[in-house]
C-alpha cells in the first residue's frame, strides 16, 4: 500500500491542522498515527468537511443538499417533534451500503401537542432551509425499514418537502405517504386521506433484509403552476419525516420505524430512483470546532503506532496536538486502499 503525511507536529510545536482529500474510488481510507519519543500525551482529531457537489462520475453526479443531515443528530442538525430519535449501530454493513449505523424513530407518549403528528424535520447550514430549484425537479429520498416486534411497528409514513415561503399557509406542503398493508410486506403508495398533497411522483425501491428506499419528487411544471401559488426560486424547503398520518396522529404514539441516509438532490429530468447516496457533513470547511467529529484520539503515547478506517468522504481535515508530549514528533499518515478499483 502507498501512503503520504497529511499532518504533523514535531517537537516543541503545539499544534497543527491539514487539509486532505480522500482517494473516492477506495471503499474506506486509513488513517495511521505515529508518535516517536518523548513522553506524555498527544491528541489527534478529524472532522468532516464540505459537499462539493458533482465530483466524481463514481457518484452518478449525486449532490445531497441535506448538509451534516447523514447523521440524523436531532441536537444539531434535526428537530423532532412529539418524537425520539435513537442511533443504533449494527453488527454488519447495511444492504446498500457500507455503513452499519441507522437510526430508530418512535412516536412519543409524553411529548406535548396532542393533535400533532409525529415528525423529524431537515434542519439546514445557516439558514436553515433547502433552496427550492424551480428549473429542475427537487428529490428527497430515504431508506425506512419496520420494526422488528409488529406490536410497535409503525404501519404507515410520510415524506415531504414543505415550502416554508408559499402564499397559501394551508397548501405549502408537497407530500406522499407510504403504507405497509401487510407486517414484513413491501410499503405500497396511500391514496387516501392526507397521502398526497401537491407531489409530482414518488418511488419505491427494496435494496434488501427489509430496508425500502422512498423518494418524492416535485417536477418543475408542478412546482410553478400547482399549490402552493407563486412559488418562487430559492423558496425555502424543509424536508420531513412523518410518522404516521395527519388524519389519526394520536395512533402512532409510541410505534416506531427504522431510518437512514436521507438525501434532496436536484434533477434536469424526472429520476426512476434516487441517485446514489451520498453523505455529507457541511459547507463550512473554515470553522475547525463546529464540523462533525469523525475520529478523536486524545491519549496518543509517546513512541507509539495507531490508526483507524475512516469512511471515503471526499475531503475532511486533521488537526494533531502535542498537549504535554512536548519533546516528541507526532505524525498522521493517510494509507491509501491497497484493493481500491
């Protein structure tokens, strides 16, 4: 295997940040850390950077809007409203990816709004919204999966993409929503009640051990000419997550559904399905201390190797201290995947 320095801090330095871009065709990178002499301590950490859009023909030129959103972090990125959202690590990579986290959303018993359905809602760098597109259809899509004791498990879900700026309060909504007829069976489109309101199409795609792939769309035609009137572009758009249905919120307290890997993307033509996915962290590459931790070693010994696999994103930086190890050299080595293609 090949490797180069992406990061070092020699003796009596106290700190250093690099900036390193991952080799996208390899599945993980490796990241190695070599302290030499001294004594103490020294730390290394690394943090997730920027989605810088179409990068690689690997991606099929997806480009998740949804920044930092991969992580489902109701404290930072997400709300949730008379839910909980809960992170769950499986033992083995998930069907349609090499991830092995997801995430559980259950209804509330105890959460106030009697009345409202439940619902996790995108939150978005800075301002907090999606900028709509009204030249191109605006996808967002996410992997769900029931619950595994059909006791809790949530039958039904929604995804929407809101307009936070339309003219007519009660039409702002562009929404489909799914149901599971049968336990363990496949979701199927609902067409009664609140199933959809103002959304040009929808999809549905199995990728394996139960998880579903939902996606709802808004073409441009649909987008200027329906509800809600006089949409504009740049109109802020939230993404959502329901649990349940607007007609009967009260039933789905305390059910649950698994979820994962949300993304909103753009498309010149209506998609069959989603593009890949694509995680990102954030836009903001300048702010060291509020990028989402991706590895964080505090302890690193004098005369000592370590090292750990880290996801394939495109960029992310690495900051490395010598904290009291003041006489040693501390260096970070990016190893590239030896099996890449």
């Amino acid at each position: 295997m090949n490797s180069r320095v992406i990061g070092k801090c020699l003796e009596g330095t106290a700190s250093s940040v690099s900036f390193a871009t991952v080799d996208v065709k390899d599945p993980s990178a490796f990241l190695a850390f070599h302290t030499s002499g001294g004594a103490g301590t020294g730390s290394v950490k690394i943090v997730g950077v920027t989605n810088t859009g179409f990068i690689d023909r690997l991606y099929s030129e997806s480009k998740n809007e949804l920044y930092g959103t991969q992580s489902l972090d109701v404290t930072s990125y997400w709300t949730a409203t008379r839910c909980a959202v809960s992170a769950i690590n499986g033992s083995t990579n998930l069907p349609f990816s090499k991830g092995i986290g997801y995430y559980q959303v259950s209804g509330s018993l105890t959460a106030a709004g009697t009345g409202q359905i439940p619902t996790v809602n995108a939150r978005y760098q800075d301002n907090n919204y999606l900028p709509a597109d009204v030249d191109k259809t605006n996808v967002f899509s996410l992997y769900v999966k029931q619950y595994e004791v059909e006791a809790f498990a949530a039958s039904s879900c929604k995804l929407a993409l809101f307009n936070l700026d339309g003219d007519n309060a009660a039409t702002r909504q562009h929404s489909i929503r799914f149901n599971f007829p049968t336990y363990g069976g496949a979701p199927e489109l609902a067409t009664e009640g609140d199933a959809i309101t103002a959304m040009s199409f929808s999809s549905i795609q199995s990728v394996g051990n139960g998880w579903y792939r939902l996606a709802v769309g808004i073409k441009p035609s649909d987008f200027l000419t329906g509800s809600p009137e006089n949409e504009q572009d740049n109109d802020r758009l939230l993404a959502t997550y329901y649990l349940g249905t607007d007609n009967d919120p009260d039933s789905w307290l305390g059910l649950r559904m698994y979820v994962t890997q949300p993304q909103a993307e753009y498309f010149d033509t209506v998609p069959s399905i989603p593009s890949t996915y694509y995680p990102v962290f954030t836009t903001d590459k300048y702010n060291f201390d509020i990028l989402p931790v991706v590895y964080e070693d505090s302890s690193l010994a004098a005369n000592s190797n370590t090292g750990s696999t880290i996801v394939a994103y495109p960029h992310y930086q690495i900051k490395i201290e010598n904290l009291s190890t003041t006489d040693a050299n501390i260096k970070t080595y990016l190893v590239h995947n030896a099996n890449a293609k």
